[in-house]
C-alpha cells in the first residue's frame, strides 16, 4: 500500500472541501458568524494545497517555495480559530479588529520573516533545512531546525488555543441544553489541538508529518457544525416541520404541474376533505372544483371560494431556492367562515338597535346616503315617514319599562311586517322611527 499517495490525496482531499465548503458559506454570508467559518475554510484550503505539493515536490527549492505559500495562513489560523470561538459563543456581539491587533503581533512577524528565510541569511524561524526519507510513507519530507521565532510562535498559538478552550468551558458553564453539549465538545477539542500545538514544542527539528494540518480541518468542520448545525440544520428545519404539521389551516404541498405530493393533519380534518379527496400525485384541479384555482396558485394571488356555506380563502407561496430556481407551491387554505360571522355580527350591532332590531340613527343616515347618491335611484319618487308613539312616557310609567320595551318590539315588527323587503326602517330616538 502506498501511504505516501494516500496520503497526498487525503490532503488534496481536505483542501477540495474546504474550497467547497467556503463556496457554500459565500451563499450563507447573511448569517452571523460565517466570515471566521469562510476565513478558516479558505486558510485550511492554502494551507492543505500547499502542504500536498510540498509532499509531492522532489527538491529541496520546490518544498521550500511550497513553505512560504503555507506560511501565508499557518501563523494567523491561530487567531482565526480565537475569532470564531467568540463568533460562537457571543453570536449577538460584534468584535473590533482592534480586539485581535495585539494578537496579530507574532503572526504577522511571523509572516514577514518566513517569506525571506531560505533565500536570505535570516534564520529567525527555520536556521537550516534538510530532506528526510520516511521509509514507511515513500516520500521525502522537509525537516527543518527551528529558530526562536519558531518557539515563540508556538507559545502564542499554544496561548490563543488555551485561551479559545478556556471560554469554551466558561460558557459550558453558564449554559444548557445543547449549547452545554457543543461548548464541552468543542473545549475538549481544543485542549486536544493545546496538546498537539504543545507537541511540536518538543525537539530541535520539524516533525516529518505535519499533523496540525489535519487536526485544524477536524477543528474546522467541528466550529462549522456548533455554528450552523443546531439553528440551520437542526432548530429552523424543525420549527418549519412543526409549523407545518400543527397548523390549524389546512396546508398542500405541489408539485409544479399543481399535482398534490404532501398535506398536515389539518388538511385531513378538513371539511374540505370529508370524502377521502385527498389523493397523492392527484392534480388539485380534481380535487378543487371552483373557478379560478389554477390562476390564483400559479400566479401566486390570494382568492376566496365558498364550500358548504363555509368561506375559505386560498393563499399560495412558490417554492424556490435562492438562484429563484422553481419546484412547486404551498397552498394555505384558511377558514374563515368564524372570523366573517363575527365581522358580520360586529357590523350588525354596529349598525342596527339592539332592542328592536331596526337600523340605528348613524346607520340611517349612511343608507340614506348611498341610496342618494347611487345613479340608478336619481329622479325616482320615494317617501318618508317620521313616526312616533304618543304617550310612550306614560305606559313606561304605568307598566313599566319592559311592557314599553315589548311595545317598542312589536311596533317595529308592524311596521316591518306591512311594508316591502327593501323599505328602511329605523329607530330615530327612544319611540320615534323613521320609515
């Protein structure tokens, strides 16, 4: 088996998804938090790249130019790391670049000296280099002796991945739930990078295999799942589904030929659907028999039908992704036969006396004043009449008020009773009415 291609390709592996992976986030760039995500993805896809051709370069010269393009990134993942984990835990808090300034000290040392080393007589970082055979992988790796930049370069990391687990744990602490799960799973990891970072403290020379690469992706993809998973692929989705299956309307999902591919269990109860309609792949033109269904989904209006003297009102949504590529439609249907009849039993009361049951002064006056000023009625005759019943006080005084108020009741229903269906009648005042 040769570990040594295998091993190139893993590493070419994890720079191709990582270039995937900050292609995605350019897509996910509203949501919080995702430039640190985008930025470490787009280091670790430097740096694995990188690292893949230094370990298939032959010469010294080839691996030392491949060196100076990691070293491009390597210093500031560090740091990177650092401004995600407060991304994560503090998600409402936005961070001023002059926060990170006096970590970015060291990195960008870091990076000036690196680029002039092997090329010029500096030494800081790297004070000599040499190729290594490694028999079990088939290659030849760079291995280098390090200069106290190196070291100093390490603490700092090692500091800033100490530090990263540290509020890692610290929030841990204060939370619960899955935050709880995700701080102590994302601290343990990185006092897991803390001992890896420590490691390379260790000897004179580089390690003929450099493993932080790797355990940077495996930090990477975990920060990339604490930030979005729950919300994006967890807590949204579902608030989706339950909304959609506990909705008290009825909801169809379609196909974009209007065929029926899925409904809630509010649709299933529906008096819509009381003789088994809903059928899937079925067109909702065969289910629905009312005009203008077709153009109301497809053009996205709402419209209204009656149904077993209930009135519903349709509302579609099209479905479609972000480049506005089209598959279907949710098609709401809402109820609202309960919420008319209190409008209209609100307008009744509004509009007519509640004893006897005859339009009220200001609802007289607004009828009068539409049938006036309505054309069709202009130059026809019509009468008026003020009527009012003598001695009302009287009878209230004599028999009371409830006698009157039943004189009242059956006075309008007489005077109803004996004129036609389109005569107005109201009560004026307490026993004057206007005809």
């Amino acid at each position: 088996m040769d570990l040594g291609n295998i091993l190139v390709g893993v590493t070419l592996t994890i720079a191709v998804l990582s270039l995937l992976v900050v292609y995605v986030l350019f897509y996910m760039r509203k949501h919080r938090g995702v430039f640190g995500i985008a930025l470490l993805f787009g280091s670790e896809f430097i740096y694995a790249l990188s690292y893949a051709l230094m370990l298939s370069a032959d010469t010294l010269e080839a691996k030392m130019l491949f060196v100076h393009l990691e070293y491009t990134v390597i210093p500031f993942i560090a740091v990177t790391l650092l401004y995600v984990a407060r991304k994560i835990i503090h998600r409402e808090q936005d961070d001023r670049i002059i926060y990170y300034l006096p970590f970015l000290i060291v990195p960008i040392l870091t990076f000036v000296v690196v680029q002039f080393t092997y090329y010029t007589p500096i030494d800081w970082y790297y004070r000599s280099y040499d190729l290594d055979y490694v028999s079990s992988f088939g290659l030849y790796v760079l291995v280098a002796e390090k200069g106290w930049l190196y070291y100093v370069n390490t603490f700092h990391n090692v500091g800033l991945i100490a530090y990263t687990a540290f509020l890692f744990f610290k929030t841990a602490l204060r939370s619960s739930g899955v935050r709880r799960k995700q701080n102590i799973a994302l601290g343990s990891f990185s006092v897991l990078g803390l001992i890896v970072a420590g490691m390379i403290l260790l000897g004179e020379t580089t390690f003929p295999i450099d493993i932080t690469l790797y355990l940077t992706a495996m930090l990477g993809v975990l920060f990339l799942v604490a930030l979005f998973h729950y919300e994006i692929f967890f807590l949204v989705p579902r608030a989706y589904r339950v909304t959609y299956r506990e909705s008290s309307d009825p909801i169809l999902v379609l196909d974009d030929q209007l065929r029926i591919i899925e409904w809630n269990k509010a649709a299933e109860n529906s008096p819509l659907f009381d003789n088994g309609q809903l059928t899937k792949y079925v067109s909702i033109e065969d289910t629905f028999d009312f005009d203008g269904l077709t153009e109301a989904i497809q053009h996205g209006t709402k419209d209204t039908f009656r149904y077993h003297e209930r009135h519903f009102v349709l509302e579609p949504f099209f479905i479609s992704n972000r480049s506005h590529w089209f598959s279907g439609y949710v098609v709401k249907i809402d109820d609202m036969t309960s919420y008319i009849k209190r409008i209209e039993r609100l307008d009744y009361e509004a509009s007519h006396d509640t004893l006897t049951k005859a339009l009220n002064r200001r609802a007289l006056f607004k009828r009068v004043k539409q049938i006036f000023s309505n054309p069709d009625y202009k130059g026809k005759p019509y009468a008026l009449m003020m009527l009012d019943i003598d001695d009302f006080k009287r009878i209230n005084d004599k028999h009371g008020h409830i006698v009157g108020d039943m004189l009242l009741e059956d006075f309008t229903y007489f005077i109803k009773s004996n004129l036609p269906d389109d005569s107005i009648v109201s009560r004026y005042g307490g026993e004057e009415f206007v005809v």
